[in-house]
C-alpha cells in the first residue's frame, strides 16, 4: 500500500525536474530562517514567520506521516484509518480536530500524530 501511494510522486518528480528543483529550494529556504538566517527573518519578520510556520509544518507533517504510514503498514494502527471526503478542506479537517480535543481532554496524553488520526477517524471512519 505504501509503495502504492510513492510512486505516483516519484513519477511525477522524475518527468518534471525543474518542478522538483523549485521545490527544494522553496523548502531549503523556509527551512533555512528556522536553522541559521536571523538576517533574512529581521529584513521582513512577518514574511519570516510564515516561511518559518510552512517549514515546521510541513516538517512535522511528512514525519508524522510517515510514522502513521510505517505503523499502520505493520497493523498497529489500524483501527486508526480515515477516509474523508475529497471535497474536505484544510479549514473543515483543523475544526474537527479542535473539537474532537475539546470533547476528549482524557486523550491529551497522546501525541500530536495519534490525536489527529483518532480525530479524522472519529469524523470520517472508512466503511
């Protein structure tokens, strides 16, 4: 299943260098403000914050992915699955995830990964 879902991404990545180029350095960018370029963020501090936010997000969330994805491969995260809707946006899947925080404080123990897929898998449980 894993393998499944890489290689529509490493198709793309290898018909489409220069789109895999842009990225690298979009990502390298913001993530260079988080690790060492205090001028960069001190010249527009706003515009800073953001590139910072987009790297640790998007840091968090390929690693936390790929910690779900590696757990649920081997089975122990099964009853964890989800399967929203295409039409779900970002917006909607963050109000369920506050909710389901706000109903469940029993659960704040868990870490970030687990508490987002048990609040998807609460909202759109696979049938």
């Amino acid at each position: 299943m894993k393998m499944n879902l890489l290689k529509p991404l490493m198709i793309l990545f290898l018909l489409t260098p220069a789109l895999a180029q842009a990225g690298a350095e979009k990502i390298l960018s913001q993530c260079q403000i988080v690790t060492s370029d205090a001028k960069k963020a001190n010249e527009n501090p706003i515009s800073a914050l953001i590139e910072m936010g987009y790297c640790l997000g998007y840091v968090a969330g390929v690693s936390d992915y790929s910690t779900v994805t590696a757990d649920m491969a081997s089975g122990e995260l099964e009853s964890l699955k989800s399967c929203r809707p295409p039409s779900a946006l970002n917006e909607q899947l963050a109000k369920v995830v506050v909710k389901f925080l706000e109903d469940n404080p029993k659960l704040h123990h868990l870490d970030e990964a687990t508490l987002v897929a048990l609040a998807l898998h609460d909202a759109f449980p696979c049938n």
